[in-house]
C-alpha cells in the first residue's frame, strides 16, 4: 500500500498523522509527504522570540527565507526518519497562501499521478475564513489536485487517470465517542498510535523552531490523541473522517471491538504516563 499525504506547514503531516504514518512504514507501506508551504510564518518562535530580547543573537534575527526554509527541512528530514516517511517533496511556496492556485493545483496532480497513491491524507477542510485556513487552502488544492489527476486522459496529458482509493481527513476537532451524541459530522476511523508513540514525541521534538519540541509535543499527544484513545478505548489514537462510504460484503466488527472487554478498557488505555517516559530535552 502507498499513503500520500498532502498538507501545508512541513510539522502538519507529524502533529495529525506521524504515529499512524510510523505505523505504516513499520508493515512495509510506502509513506510519501508532500508539503506545500515552507512553514516559515506558523508559531516563527525561534526568530520572533529573538526579536523580543534585548541583546539578540545577530545570526537568528538577520535570517531570510533562504534560511527559515533550510533549517525547517532539516527538523522535517530529522522527523521523517523517525517516522519512516520514505520520501519527502516540498515545494516551499510561502506560508502566506489563503486561497487556491490553478498552479500549484497543477503541481500537485502531478505528484499524485507520479506517486500513485491508495490512500491520501489531508486536514479536514476547515471554514476558509479562519485564521488557520492555509490549512484548509492546502485541503482544497489537495482534492482540487485530487480531481485533476483523476481526469487525466492519455490522449490529452500524456499519462493515464489516477484512482485514489480512499482519502482521510485529520484534524476535525469534534470528540464524540459515538454516532448520535453530536448528530453531526465526527471521525469514525481511529488509528491506535500506542506502540509508536515515543516515535511521534520524537519526531515532534525536532520541530524546535516552531516551539514543539519539549512541553507542547507532550500536551498534544497527552491530550488530543489521548481524548482520541479514550474514545478509540486505547492510550493513544490518531482520528479520521473518511471521504468515500465503505463496501463490505457483510457487516464489519473491527478486531478492536471483538477484543474489547469494557469492564477493563479504561483501566487498560490509561496506562502509559507520557511525561515519565519522555521527560522534558
Ligand atoms: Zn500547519
């Protein structure tokens, strides 16, 4: 199986999907990455908090795109490693990006017609006139791309459509454990990370310049994946909202759900003490 992921700051792909990602990689699936922006403008802590000092360090505040852009690379190859992302593309458009370019759509069809991917991951489309929407901008160009590279005929570009199987959307932040407590949208697909969860604190670690590493890579993972594996009835899980139905020949039970005993699961998925494992760099 390949995974594509497409978002649009180079720690996205980690923070929603590193673990699943690791676990991937770990059952022999190609995992790709490609990156849209070059991230230099979320959380800039490493440059905006020099600024703020009264002596600060000249190399830090007199840094330009050239090197913003190099030194977020090397965190984000040092986390790929950790994960076992295989392959890296970025094209290091500026972070600024609030909408759609017929380009960059064109671009990005062509990674996925070069990759070809079963399964693509992407942020859920958030409403686009949010603060965060560069995120929902990187959704858009996604299944725009997505769209794109579906259409392809021989005839007219020179390559042959591409049929992506399924596509999971992260970060939709909505923590229902169940199909009727909210009536509404909610991830129905959760991912148990447990077994690679020091990889994702690892690999969140490296996000240094972004102000990641250390206390915030253990709230995220303690929190959000934690409510996630409550919900997953696990200690860490990493949610999905799926694009497409699903076809089953009969009705599906997860092996999860056979397995669970619940009069022992919330003892069982509150075991690993995050902060104990992983004290702070
Ligand atoms: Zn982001």
């Amino acid at each position: 199986m390949k995974i594509m992921t497409i978002y649009a700051h180079p720690a996205d792909t980690v923070t929603n999907c590193g673990g699943t990602l690791a676990r991937h990689a770990d059952n022999g699936d190609d995992v790709v990455a490609l990156i849209l922006t070059h991230g230099g403008r979320i959380h800039p802590n490493k440059y905006a908090e020099e600024w703020r000092k009264d002596d600060p360090d000249e190399q830090v505040v007199s840094s330009g795109v050239d090197d913003i852009i190099e030194n977020k690379l090397d965190e984000l190859r040092r986390a790929a490693d950790i994960i076992g992302i295989g392959r890296l593309v970025t094209f290091d458009l500026d972070d600024a990006m609030s909408t759609v370019h017929e380009e960059v759509v064109d671009r990005t069809a062509e990674q996925i017609a070069i990759e070809q991917p079963d399964i693509l991951i992407c942020d859920y489309p958030l409403h686009p006139a949010m603060t965060a929407n560069t995120h929902t901008a990187a959704t858009m160009t996604a299944l725009a791309a997505l769209g794109r590279a579906g259409t392809y005929l021989k005839n007219l570009d020179g390559r042959a459509e591409v049929n992506v199987k399924q596509v999971f959307f992260t970060s939709l932040p909505v923590f229902p454990h169940d199909g009727l407590s909210t009536y509404g949208v909610r991830n129905d697909v959760l991912v148990d990370i447990t077994p690679v969860v020091d990889r994702k604190v690892a690999a969140m670690d490296c996000f240094d310049s972004q102000g990641y590493s250390g206390p915030f890579a253990r709230k995220l993972i303690e929190s959000n994946n934690g409510e996630f594996g409550r919900a997953a009835g696990v200690n860490f899980a990493e949610a999905y909202y799926r694009l497409y139905n699903e076809t089953h020949a009969l009705l599906p039970l997860t092996e999860a759900a056979l397995a669970a005993d619940p009069l022992t699961r919330h003892v069982a998925y509150s075991q690993v003490n995050l902060r104990e494992r992983h004290p702070l760099p």
